[in-house]
C-alpha cells in the first residue's frame, strides 16, 4: 500500500463505480503549436458512448 502522505499533485486518480476511472497522468498531447494535459478515462462501453456524444456537441 502507498503512503497516502506521499501525494503527486500531478498525478489524480478518481475511481468511480463499476471499476471506471478518471487519471491526470502527467501526460501531454499537443494540439496545434500547443501541449494540452491528457486525461485517461476507463469506463465501461455504455458510458464511453455517453461521453462521446456530449464530447462531439
């Protein structure tokens, strides 16, 4: 088990219900000329679907 009083502000992992995820990683994706931070997402297919949609509005 970690020590929970060596926290990484970079690093941000929220569990949700059915084993899903959201993580700030540290990660990048560059976006044009620029470097945007990445997220990570694992969620079941159901709600990945659901994400999606919103996203592309």
């Amino acid at each position: 088990m970690t020590n929970p009083m060596q926290s990484d502000p970079d690093r941000l992992r929220l569990a949700l219900d059915n084993g899903e995820e959201v993580e700030l990683d540290g990660g990048t994706l560059v976006l044009g000329d620029e470097e945007s931070p990445s997220v990570v997402l694992r969620l079941a297919p159901w709600r990945a679907r659901s994400v999606a949609r919103v996203l592309e509005e």
